[in-house]
C-alpha cells in the first residue's frame, strides 16, 4: 500500500515548499487539477526536476484527445496522468498506448460515474494501471465518502490496482487501510495540518503496516 499526496490549492514555490517537508513520508506526488490549470504543465516539471526520486501524478482528468494530453503531460515529466472514467473507451486507450510508449502509467478516475461496478470492470480491461474512487470537493459538502465504492471496484478489478481518495484524514484513515486499496490519496488531511510532516509520517507508519 502506498501513499500519495495530494496539493490543490498552491502556486509553483508553495508546492516545492509542503513537498520539500514531507518528500521522505510520501510516494507519490499529485500536481492537482486547480494547480495545473493555475500553472500548467509546468507545475509537474519543477516539481519532478525538484524531487527527482518522487513520482509525479499529474492530475489532468482527461475526458478527450487521450493520446495527445498524456504525451505532453510525459514530455512535462509525469509518471501518473489521470483520465476520466465518464470518457469514452478511446480516449482511455489512446492514454494508455501513449503511456505505454513512454513508460508512464494511467490512472482511471472514477468521479461521477454512476455504475462503478460496471464500468470499472470495462475500465479494467481496458489495462489501465490504477482506479481511483473519488468523492470530490463538492461530494464531500454533501457528506459523501468512497468506501463502499471502493469495496465494489475491488470486487470487479482484476489486473489495475486501485485508489481512494476525497476528505481522507488521520483520524479516517484506519478505515480506509481496512479496505485495502492499493494507493491511498490524501490531500488536506495533511497540507492543512499545523505539523505537515508529523501527520504525513504518522500517515506512512500506518500506510505501511497495513
């Protein structure tokens, strides 16, 4: 099981400054939606030339021209781009042979898809490298949580490893350990804490024990 952070809400030198603090508790690190379309492409390359050891997620949720965004989010320096899982098969095939290509991964963001299961399951076969579960911004206003989407993609997934991720803190995550995904994605749950590094190394412990 590993862990990956996620930042949303920070320009170029903010991002260098949480990641610098807890590079050596994390293993993976998002370049958020908001960021990118703040910063661009540039964002993931700073960080990625930055903290060279650190793998890069560049958090593009893809819904089209799969092919094409993958290949300047790998030129860029990515080593995880995320695609819709609302977008068409072609799109998710065409991340995935560009991917291929350059030796990167995709991730399959499963935000507003209404039957998970199922589409998970076309998704899957599709050989995508990650699902991810996603409450978002505004799912988490309304309270919702992942979990029980998260235990019916892993009752359909056969080959991708999955993700959670969404409003997960210190203090849920013992839960979210319990259901087993492979990666696990936190942002504010440890870029809004007093002591970043103290939560993010609490977090690893826990990430890997499990």
């Amino acid at each position: 099981m590993e862990l990956q952070l996620a930042l949303d809400l920070v320009d170029i030198p903010g991002a260098k400054q949480v990641v610098a603090e807890v590079a050596e508790h994390i293993d993976i690190v998002e370049i958020g939606t908001p960021v990118v379309i703040n910063e661009g492409l540039r964002a993931v390359k700073e960080i990625k030339e930055a903290f060279p050891s650190l793998r890069v997620l560049a958090d593009l949720k893809i819904m089209d021209a799969g092919g094409y965004e993958v290949m300047k989010a790998s030129e860029a320096g990515a080593d995880i781009i995320t695609v819709l899982g609302a977008s068409d098969d072609s799109t998710i095939r065409g991340a995935v042979e560009e991917a291929r290509k350059n030796n990167k991964k995709i991730m399959v963001d499963m935000i507003n898809v209404k039957d998970i299961e199922g589409r998970a399951k076309e998704i899957d076969a599709l050989g995508v490298d990650y699902i991810c579960v996603h409450s978002g911004y505004d799912h988490q206003a309304g309270g919702k949580n992942s979990l029980e989407e998260l235990t019916a993609i892993k009752r359909v997934v056969k080959h991708a490893k999955t993700a959670i991720a969404g409003g997960i803190k210190l203090n849920t995550l013992p839960e979210v350990i319990k259901a087993k995904p492979d990666l696990v994605i936190v942002g504010g749950g440890i870029t809004g804490q007093l002591d970043k590094k103290a939560t993010a190394a609490e977090m690893k412990r826990m990430v890997n024990q499990a």
